[in-house]
C-alpha cells in the first residue's frame, strides 16, 4: 500500500492544534506572577494553531493508519512539538539562539532534562512552567495522551500507541486502545496530584511542587532551580521525590492493576524485582563507595545522596542532590552505567529498559548452556510464560543498533574537539534522556558550550532514545520513503 | 457385591479377574466382540456386548441392581457420559477414568463433584506419582504407603554378598536392636513365601518389610542397604507421565535431564519446565545419552509410548553404570521378564491405575490394598470391629490362617509392629500380608 502522506499531514496537524492549546495554559501562570511572557505564549500558539489548522484542513485523511503511516506521524509531531515548543523561550528572548530553544524544548518533551541554561531562574515563572509542562506531556506521551481525549485519533490508534509507548511489548488493559491511554493517563494525573499534595506538605510553594511533581512522574528533572533538588535542603523533600522517581520507574499498568486492587500483579513481575534489586545493590555499592572514599562527614550523608543520586540516574530523572561530578570514579562509572539501563517497560522513564536486559541476560544464559547441553531445547521465560523468539530477536536487534547510534553519535560530538568524557556522556547523558552527564556536562554544568552540530546530534539522540530508535530511524530509510506522493489536498479533483 | 464394568481393555480386564476371584457378581460391558469372547473364557463374568453409554444395554445389565459402576472405556467422554447414567440409575459409586486434564481442573463447572463421580482416575497422573513415590528410594523396587503414610511396605532385591545372607529370621530379631520391623513376605524364583521364624534368607531374594517411616534408615543400614533420594535423574520420553515426573522432581531440587524426539513437544516441555533440561533426541541414541551423562545418573525413568524404546533404552542406562531403571511398559505378561533383564521396576500404567480403583472399591472395612506386582500376595488393610469375637485378645491366642503375617497395627495413629503378646482392640487397623487364595479366609475370621 501506498504511504498515506495525506493521513500523515491531517493527524500531524491536528497534534499541531492540540499542543497549541496546551501552550494556552502557562498563561495564567504569566498573568498571577506577572512576568509579562503571556504574549509569546499567545504568539507560538497562534502560529501552532495556524500551521495545524492549515495542514489538517488541506489534506486529505485515509480512511486507515498503517504501520507505516504511524511511524512517520509519531516521529514527525515529536520533531514539530519540540520546534513549536521552542517558540516561547525565543520569543522572550530568553534564549536567543532557536538552536538552544529548540534543545532545550526538545530536552523537555522527551524528558531528558538536559539544559543549555546557566541560570535557570532567569526564564521567569511562566517559562519555568512551560519547561515542566513540555516534560510532563512527554513523559506519558502527548501523543498517548491525544488518543484519550481526541476521537479524530480514534482509527488506527494502537498504530500510533505502539509507535510512542516504550518497552519491548505494550500491555493493553482495555480492549479499547483509547481506553488503555486513558488508564494510563489517568494513573499519571492522580501520582502526579498526590506528589504536590505532599511536596507542599513538606514546604514548597504550589509553583514549585506542581513542576517538580511534573518532572518527577515524567522522570524528567528539568527543576525551575539551578541547583535542581539540592536548592532545598531539605531531606523530606528528598524522600518523597525519591519515591515518586521509584514509581515512575515502574510499568504504570501494574499500578493500575495496584490501584484496582490486584495486589498479585506486582508480586509477580520478575521485571519489576529485577528493578529493585538493581537499585538497592548500586545504591549500597555507592553509599559503600562514598563512605570509604569519605566523600561525606557521616554515613547518613553518604546513604542519603548515594540513593538519591542512583535511582534519579536509573530512571533516567536526573534531578540532582549532590554534585556526582566530584565522586570517586567508581561511582561515577557505575553511575554512567546506570544511565544505560532505565526503569520498567510501560514507565516514563528512558534508556534500553529493564525487561530488555533482563531478557538479554536470560538469552545469554541460555546460549552457555547450550553450549553444555547442545541438544537441550530451552525457552526464555518472563513471569512464567514463554517470550516469543521474535521478542527477542527484536531485543537483539534494539540492543545492535542501540550500540551503532550510541556510537556513530559519540563520534561525531567529539570530532568536534568536544573531549572524551564530556563527549561520550554527553551522548549517553541524552540518549537515555537522563539529562546532566559528567565534566564539561556535569550537575553543575550545562549543554550550551558545546558546538552547535554536537548540539543538533545531541538533539537528535534525544527523540531517538526517547521513541526507542526504530520510529525515528525508520524515517532515515530510503525504502519507507520509496513509493511516496503528494498528499491529496482538499482542492484537488478527484 | 454386584459390579458393572464398561470397557474390556487391560485395565478392566484386571479389575474383572480381581473382583471376580473375590467372589462379586461382575457384569462387563464392551463394543467389542473379540476382546469379550476373551474375557469370557479367562473370567468367571457376565459379558455383554454393546456401548456402555446406552441406556439400553445398561438397563440390560440390570444396573439398578448394581452396587459399584466402573467406567474404564478408551473414550473419555463416554466414561463421564456412562458415569452420569448410573447416577440417574441409582448405582452407589461410581468410578470413572478420564485422560484429559482439562475435565479435571477444580475451576471447571463440570468437576467431579456435579458430575457425581466418586473416583476420576487419570491413568497419567496415577503412573507419575507411582515413580516418584518409588523414585524417594534408590534401592527399593517397591515402596506402599499405608495408615496414611506412617508405615511402609518396602520391597528390597538381596545381592550376593549382603551380610544378611544365610540367616533365618528368628536370629534376625536379635539383630534387630531398637528398631521394629518384620519381613512379611519373601520373592524366591517367582514363588511368595509368607515366612515363619525358621525360614532363610538367600542371595537374589525379594523381600518385603514392613517398617515405620522414620525408622528405614536404620533399618536400611542394617540390611547393608543405601537409599538415597536420587539426586540426577534421567526421563526418557516426554509425554503426560514424563512431564509430570519431572515437574515433581524438579520443585525438589533434583538435576532433570528430558529426553523427547518430538521437536514441537520439546518447545512446549521447555516452556512449562524450569530447572530440568529438555533434550532433543531419540532415546536409543547411544551418544548422545552417554555425553549427557546417563551413565552418571541414580536413576533413569523410560516412559515413552514404545515398549521397546522404554527397554531398549533402560538396559542401555543400566549397562553404562546407571544406578536404577524405572521402565513404563504396556503389556503387563513381560514384568516378570524384565525382572531377569536387569530392570529394577517395570511399570504397566494400567495395572497401576486398575490397582488404584480396586484401592477405592474396597475401601470400608479393607482401607486400601496393593498387590504385589509380579506375585501372588496381597496386602489389605482391615479395621477389627468391636463386635468382632477376639477382641481384646493376644494374637497367639488367635490362630491366623497360615500364609498370612500380620504385619502391622494402627491404634489411635500410633504403630505397633506386632508379637504374640499384642493384645487386639475394636477400632485397631491391621496390615495384613497373605497369599491371595487366603483372602477369603481372613476376612472370614475378622468378621466372625
């Protein structure tokens, strides 16, 4: 069949529409603060509302959303969310380059948190907001999120869920898909009320509890302050986020399946143990690591910031207590390690997932003992059940071009003269959309010294690791784009 | 008691012969004429010719007067259908065997229960767990539980140059020390001997003891013998049984090693299995056994549907130093064969689920029986009843019928191995050791 371009432009420009409603939102923030930004917002909606409507209104839809077609819309909105999103900090002047606005719209959407910000504070309340909103909708997918309100997205959906929802295989808890998403979203909204709730409790203002519950549920960690977490001080504070960062990290349909009472669920997923353990062992190894290096003056120190800072990094948040730049390399390396590895599939975070290691660790397992037994038939199983062989082949083949990117796009920045360390995190940092890396690109440091190409790559590891490299890749691919046509517009004949 | 039976396979031609020298009124239902017209001449039975799930020929069997309904057909359906009839009829029991698990499961609507069937048998299940109940023990050939498990009958095979030799069982006792334990019956040259005090004990003897559990392994070292839970065990053949099995000893930690040709059947082993390793080959294949290690293994299970593979495949584990064979094979004449061949135990899943019903059918004063494979003597299990004339009598006061040993006796959960100073009381459950054509007069004495 042929690609549908005309479907394509029509839900690319009804995303378009959508977003430009969410960019109405900061608005109130702008006129209660009275930061005077409301006009931008005004302005990039309008341009959002334009350019939407006009690309909806002029194409003509098909009747149907193949595979085909959903790739190319979830990764071209992606791409134009972020472009839209770039315009308020633009516009204000706030950033001047549109290449910096536009990384730091796309570090939010994906929920990278890397920034080109040295002083965060200086963007003003109404941006700040808008910078943790972009994370928020990206978290659990704008695009997941659209299908549960919008019925234009009705057809054809479970093409565009696929596209945007991360992990190896997607649980589908209705047998509506516009129903799944809003379970999925549902679930979100409530963690995400529940943690300003207490974040206020534990003394933040509502402005500063409604963005960090923001960038906490969508492992995000774009923090309105410069010094992240560690602004406050305040160790309540920290354990609470570092709760809600351990629940982000987790398949958000095993809460649901919590929330409705199946307590057996999250009992018997070997991922979400395997999640766990994976925590708690770092985070001991750190603390150990801390303590004997005597990076802090007591233990209680040393296990405070070591869990905040491995589960912040596992899941990818990269909210910040403590400057792990200055930590002895061992921490530093296991951290860098960390970044690889994510939460649950299902959850908000990035990197290559939990379920796809421990499946990969299983397949590994498996091949040594064939290697004793060269007879014996084996399966790999997850919660019992057997994992289809083109499972893994699929994990296999995520985990090859995984490895390629990770190192085509390591190349390129550090061509640049960008050094080794600052070069390599930096993409590790952005493909597994963690957000501070280590150097030049530190907790403490920002994005915007690099050159503007590494930059561009940079950007684009981000939507990469964000859409789990084939929605994004497969645009890249000459044959996707062999039999391609002009849309039918709405003026045509026939 | 009048009994009706469809289906004349092996199984209920066992029963048939069983219950009939027992002297019950057996009627048998079959589709076919040969299998009947065999079953008539072997047996002192009524046979009738036609489908067991006819109303018509049941009623032609009279089986509203009938006190126990078996349904032992190939066809499970026909088995429930037969089974629910009779209930309609009025018969008392009922007894019906099923293949297929999936009737089985608690979660159905259709479980026993609605269906009124007393007794599923499930011939797979009941040969899985007659070879993990004689798979606990690496040198026993025959393990039965009895008074639910407290007391064990264990057979034993006596090698040449076992210190026991040559010794009569009354110096026997002497040697016995703290434990208690009687040797109820011996195997010589395929005749059961029931023996007495003076009777010897020779090189390539069965014999039969009847002990507490938790004395065996005293007992066991006395007899200069080592049972040992096998630790890798070997399953030839994948099907229902070998898939139980290896489940079952898995769970306890043993190293599994499956063995099925089938290739798709091995995708579905692998998947449901965890730790065992399920290999992919013919089970005749000399070198690849031997390069898994089969001669290394305590003890090597050959369930696959060929009796051939299953014997085949056991004298080449045994031949290569396997510890011990268990051997599924389906014509039950060969057991005594085997045995001169080298295999430890030699199991017919139909004599196993026909000695499981027959298990059930006696149940009430006889609690539970098992025949001796590969001879002709007979455990039963009877309760003495308060109004029974010897109660509250020693036992050298009774005089019990010879080629009987009385080999144990439950009171109040308490086990008593038995001397001639035991005193009898109501309510006491005897384990009795007799020769089959002595049956009658037992139960004679304990109803007199």
């Amino acid at each position: 069949m042929r690609l549908g371009t005309g479907t394509i432009g029509a839900l690319l420009g009804w995303l378009l529409i959508f977003l430009s409603v969410a960019l109405l939102i900061p608005i109130a923030f702008s006129i209660y603060y009275d930061d005077g930004n409301w006009r931008f917002f005004v302005i990039s909606s309008a341009i959002g509302f334009v350019l939407g409507g006009g690309l909806s209104w002029s194409c003509v839809s098909e009747p149907e959303i193949g595979h085909r077609e959903g790739f190319a819309i979830v990764g071209f909105s992606w791409l134009a969310a972020a472009a839209l999103g770039a315009l308020p900090y633009y516009l204000s002047g706030a950033i001047p380059s549109y290449l910096n606005a536009y990384f730091e719209s796309m570090s939010g959407f994906t929920t990278t948190g890397a920034t080109i910000l040295e002083r965060v504070e200086a963007l003003g309340p109404s941006l700040l907001f808008w910078r943790a909103f972009t994370q928020w909708l990206g978290g659990m997918g704008f695009i997941v999120l659209s299908l549960a309100i919008l019925p234009i997205l009705g057809i054809g959906g479970m093409q565009l869920f696929r596209a945007e929802m991360p992990g190896p295989t997607k649980d589908r808890l209705a047998p509506r898909i516009q129903d799944t998403a809003r379970i999925l979203w549902s679930v979100y909204v409530l963690f995400t009320a529940v943690e300003t709730g207490l974040l206020m409790l534990a003394g933040m203002s509502f402005f500063d509890a409604i963005c960090h519950a923001f960038c906490t549920l969508a492992t995000g960690g774009f923090s309105p302050r410069t010094d992240s977490i560690a602004a406050f001080q305040n160790p309540w504070i920290d354990l609470i986020i570092i709760v809600f960062i351990i629940l982000a990290g987790i398949n958000f349909s095993l809460h649901y399946r919590l929330l409705t009472g199946n307590w057996k669920a999250f009992g018997r997923s070997e991922e979400l143990r395997f999640y766990l353990g994976i925590g708690i062992v770092t985070t001991i190894f750190v603390m150990l690591a801390n303590i004997h290096f005597a990076t802090y003056d007591s233990w209680l120190d040393s296990l405070r910031y070591s869990t905040f800072q491995v589960w912040t990094i596992l899941t990818g948040t990269g909210f910040h207590t403590a400057d792990f730049d200055q930590w002895a390399p061992a921490c530093k390396i296991t951290l860098v390690t960390l970044m690889f590895l994510g939460g649950m599939a299902g959850s908000t975070t990035g990197g290559i997932k939990q379920a796809r290691i421990l499946m990969f660790w299983k397949f590994t397992r498996i091949q040594i003992r064939k290697l004793i037994h060269p007879r014996a038939v084996v399966s790999i199983k997850l919660d019992n059940r057997k994992v289809p062989a083109e499972v893994i082949q699929s994990i296999l083949g995520y985990l090859s071009l995984y490895a390629v990117v990770f190192v085509f796009a390591t190349l390129i920045v550090t061509g640049q003269g960008v050094d080794i360390v600052t070069g390599t995190v930096s993409v590790i940092a952005t493909l597994n959309n963690i957000g501070p890396g280590l150097a030049g690109v530190g907790p403490c440091q920002n994005y915007a010294g690099l050159p503007d190409l590494s930059k561009a790559v940079l950007i684009m590891c981000m939507v990469v690791g964000r859409l789990e490299l084939y929605t994004i890749i497969i645009l890249f691919v000459p044959s996707y784009w062999k039999d391609v046509r002009c849309p039918r517009w709405r003026w045509s004949k026939t | 008691m009048r009994v009706v039976v469809i289906g004349a396979g092996e199984v209920g031609r066992h029963i048939c012969q069983q219950l009939s020298v027992e002297n019950h009124e057996v009627i048998l239902i079959d589709r076919d004429a040969d299998r009947l017209k065999r079953a008539k001449r072997d047996l002192n039975i009524l046979a009738i010719e036609g489908n067991g799930a006819s109303a018509q020929i049941l009623e032609q069997a009279n089986i509203t007067k009938a006190d126990l309904f078996i349904a032992v057909t190939d066809i499970d359906e026909v088995n429930l259908i037969a089974c629910i009839m009779a209930k309609e009829y009025g018969v008392l029991r009922r007894v019906a065997r099923v293949r297929n698990v999936e009737y089985f499961s608690g979660a159905s609507p259709l479980n026993e229960h609605r269906l009124g069937i007393d007794l599923l048998i499930n011939p797979d299940q009941v040969m899985a767990q007659e070879i993990l109940r004689i798979s606990e023990m690496s040198e026993a050939f025959e393990v039965v539980d009895f008074a639910h498990g407290e007391v064990v009958l264990v057979g034993y095979q006596i090698k040449e140059g076992n210190p026991v030799c040559g010794i009569t069982l009354a110096d026997q006792k002497d040697l016995r020390g703290l434990y208690d334990f009687v040797i109820v019956a011996i195997v010589r040259d395929e005749e059961t001997i029931i023996p007495g005090g003076s009777d010897l004990i020779r090189a390539e003897d069965r014999i039969y003891l009847v002990v507490r559990r938790r004395d065996m392994a005293a007992v066991e070292e006395l007899f200069n013998l080592w049972s040992m839970a096998p630790k890798k065990v070997f399953i030839i053949g994948g099907g229902q049984v070998g898939f139980r099995v290896a489940k079952a000893l898995e769970q306890r930690k043993v190293d599994v090693a499956l063995v099925e040709t089938d290739s798709i059947r091995c995708e579905h082993l692998a998947e449901h299995l965890s730790s065992a390793v399920v290999l992919n080959f013919d089970g005749l294949d000399a070198h690849d056994l031997l390069s898994e290690g089969i001669d290394t293994a305590d003890l090597v299970v050959a369930v696959t549907d060929g009796d051939t593979t299953n014997i085949l495949s056991s004298l080449l584990a045994k031949y290569h130093g396997a510890k011990k064979c268990i051997t599924r094979i389906s014509r039950p004449d060969f057991i005594p064969l085997l045995g001169k061949l080298g295999i430890d135990v030699a199991l017919s899943p139909r004599l196993v689920a026909a000695n499981m019903i027959l298990r059930f059918v006696r149940r009430g004063a006889i609690l539970s029986v098992a025949t001796l494979l590969g001879s002709d003597a007979e455990v039963v299990e009877l309760v003495v009843s308060e109004r029974w004339a010897h109660v509250d009598k020693p036992l050298r006061s009774i005089g019990f019928p010879a080629d009987t040993n009385l080999g144990a006796v439950v009171r109040q959960g308490k086990v008593i191995i038995p001397s001639g100073d035991t005193v009898l009381k109501a309510g006491d459950r005897l384990i009795i050791f007799s020769m089959k054509k002595a049956i009658p007069t037992v139960e004679q004495l304990l109803t007199s």
